[in-house]
C-alpha cells in the first residue's frame, strides 16, 4: 500500500516542478515583454519561496487541526490559482502576484508531501521513499525546461503558466480521491508528547539548512547553466535541453542513491562523494564542448543524493511533532530559497558573465557536507544537560 500512495505522491508533486520553472523557462520574453532585468527575473524565481517563510511554521502548527490530504489539496489549488493570475498579467508586478499565491500554494503541499511519506516510511526504507519523492520535483522541472521553452515560443509566454496550472489541478483531485493515512500513525496532541525537544531543534535546523543549500545551488544551476552554455554558442532551446539532461537523469540516480544509504548506511561518505561530483560538473560546465558531459556528471552523482538529505528530516523528529517541526524546516529552507535567486542574478548583472552565479552554485553545493557533519554529531552526542523541551 505504501508503495501506491508514494507513486500517486510522486506524480502530484510533479506539479509542483512544472509550476515553478515557467519564470526561468520564459524569462528571456519576460524581459523583453516588460522591461525586466535579469536581477528582476532572479526576484521572480525567489519571490516563489517568499510566502514560506511567513507561512511555515503556521501551516505546520494547523496541521493540527486540519488533515495532511486537505492541506495538499489546498496547496495544490493555489499553485494552479497562482499560475493562472501570471498568465493574465499585463504588468510585472501581476506576474509577482500570481508567483506569491503559487508559492504559498507550494509551502502548504510540499510540507505535507514530505510529512506524508515520513509518516509511511518511518523505519523503513525512508532515504529511499525520500528519494522518489523529492526525484518529483526536478522530473517537473524537466518537463518544465523542454516543454515551456517549446510551449512559450510556439504559442505565447503565457501557456506554460497555464498548463502548469491544469496539471496541479488535475493533481489535487488525483490526492483528494486516492490518499489514504497509514492506520498506526500516532496522532499529535496538544500536550507535552507535542513539544520538540533541543535535540529535535538542533536536528531539523542542520537538516533544513542542508536542504535549503543544496536546493538553491541547484536552482542557480537551472537558471543560469544555460546562460554559460548560451555564451559558448549554443542556442537557448539546445542549452535547456542539455541543461535538462541532469534532472532526468538524477531521477533514476537518486532513486538507487537512496537504496544504498538503506542497505549500507554511510550517509556523509555518499554525501562528500556526490557533492564533490557536482562541483566537478559545475566547473566543466564552463568548458567548451564539455556541456552534456557536465549535465550527465551532474545528474548521475551531483544531484543523487537529494532524498538522502531530505530523509534528514524525518529522521529528526518525532511523529507527534512532525508538522509542526517541518514547518520549522522549511522555514529555514525558504530563508535561504527566497535569497539566492536574486543575489545570482545581481552577480550576472554586475559580472556580465553566466559563469558568476555557478561559482555561487559550486560554495552551496559544498555547504552541504559540514551540515550534514553537525547534523550526524548533534544526532549521536550527548547532551544531558540540555536536553530539556523548548
């Protein structure tokens, strides 16, 4: 059973992916149509994360109240509400608009997505399950590179937004008709069994900051790779393809990453390896003729682990406080999610050169190994005499 909600799981988040890169995919005709600089594009792109990091921890503590298949379903609902009002937009700030609705609609879904598959995969298989359903997000974003650009120059800027918004709609029928709750999942209360503890808060913190790094490293790399490929002669459709080449292919890498963490452990070793691989890929991203290889390195090690660092966060809480502690999380994931893009896009605009933001990729993508350092130090070491509930 656990293995159907995870699929059904898996092909909801999908929209989440495709909702998300319409900005980067389109941003070329937003300059153009408005008069938009790449610093604004980059404010686009960011502004996507901003309604999270108001609306986390809420949206954690209601999770109380109202149940995880509603919360997605409403999720759901204003990403493909948000996309609709971009796609009318006669004026940037509509686009912006429209962005901060589908964000919010994405805090509330990718919250309870991941709080989902937490509570059916606790002790069992969760890097693995972690894996597959994180592997949604860059599958929707693939979809997104190859089928807006195409979409966006046969028809208009504005259908990738609107066909965004029909899949997520399609997707919260799909999660209200089909999700059901694991039956042994102890409830949340109000009481003292709901509180996290300071070990608790120091674990979701190393894991969130580990989560939000390597998530804007790799969203830099999607907005900005083509850019470098762009300037080494290639086209802006070819430059997404191969771009794109990386988030395919991290969907079957990611799945196998997370299976190997399962059977054989050894979290920071695989960690120190894949991160190091796609540092490797950044730096021959800007090489000529190297791009396919770049974007195949990138996807098969780079980007693999993204489940396993994700996994972190279920392996920091207990099921009693889990919604309220991802709340926590993605609350420290989208401070750092809502900063990047623009700070990427200032470096391009002040550098004149795509190779700027990738260095800012390549110190993101290595952040991620003290992180998970502190995470397995504060997971194993004592502290006795702080291990009180705050």
């Amino acid at each position: 059973m656990r293995w159907r909600i995870l699929a059904l799981l898996f092909l909801a988040r999908v929209g989440l992916g495709v909702q998300f890169q319409t900005v980067a995919s389109v941003g070329d005709d937003l300059v153009v149509a408005f008069g938009l600089d790449y610093v604004g594009i980059g404010f686009l792109i960011g502004l996507f994360m901003a309604p999270g990091l108001f609306l986390a921890m809420p949206a954690g503590y209601w999770g109380r109240f109202v149940s995880d298949r509603i919360m997605v379903v409403f999720g759901l609902g204003a990403l493909a509400l948000g996309g609709t009002v971009s796609s009318l937009a006669t004026e940037s700030w509509t686009i912006g608009l429209g962005r901060v609705v589908a964000g919010a609609g994405f805090l509330f879904s990718t919250l309870y997505f991941t709080k989902m598959v937490a509570d059916w995969f606790e002790g069992r298989e969760i890097a693995t399950a972690m894996s597959v359903l994180v592997m949604s997000w860059p599958f929707g974003i693939a979809m997104g590179q190859v089928g807006h650009a195409w979409l966006a120059h046969a028809h208009g800027w504005q259908v990738p937004f609107q066909v965004a918004s029909v899949y997520c709609l399609v997707a919260a029928l799909g999660v209200f008709l089909f999700y059901r709750p694991p039956h042994e999942l102890p409830h949340a209360t109000i009481g003292s069994s709901a509180v996290m503890t300071a070990q608790e808060w120091r674990l979701i913190f190393c894991a969130a900051a580990a989560w939000g790094t390597f998530n804007a490293a790799y969203v830099t790399y999607l907005s900005f790779g083509p850019k470098v490929l762009e300037g080494l002669g290639q086209s802006a459709i070819a430059a997404a393809g191969i771009i794109s080449i990386g988030s395919w292919i991290m969907i079957f890498s990611g799945a196998l990453c997370g299976q190997i963490v399962d059977r054989f452990g050894g979290r920071n070793t695989v960690l120190a390896i894949c991160m190091g691989g796609a540092v490797a890929a950044l730096l021959l991203l800007g090489l000529p003729g190297a791009g396919f290889g770049a974007s195949l390195l990138f996807g098969l090690i780079g980007m693999a682990p993204a489940g396993v660092i994700m996994a972190m966060a279920g392996q920091a809480l207990r099921p009693q406080v889990r919604a309220f502690g991802m709340g926590i999380f993605f609350t420290v994931y989208y401070a750092i999610m809502l900063v990047t893009p623009p700070v990427a896009g200032a470096i391009l605009d002040a550098s004149g050169n795509a190779q700027g933001p990738i260095w800012l990729a390549i110190i993101l993508f290595a952040s991620v190994i003290p992180l998970a350092l502190a995470f397995q130090y504060f997971k194993t070491a004592p502290f006795w005499g702080f291990e009180r509930k705050v």
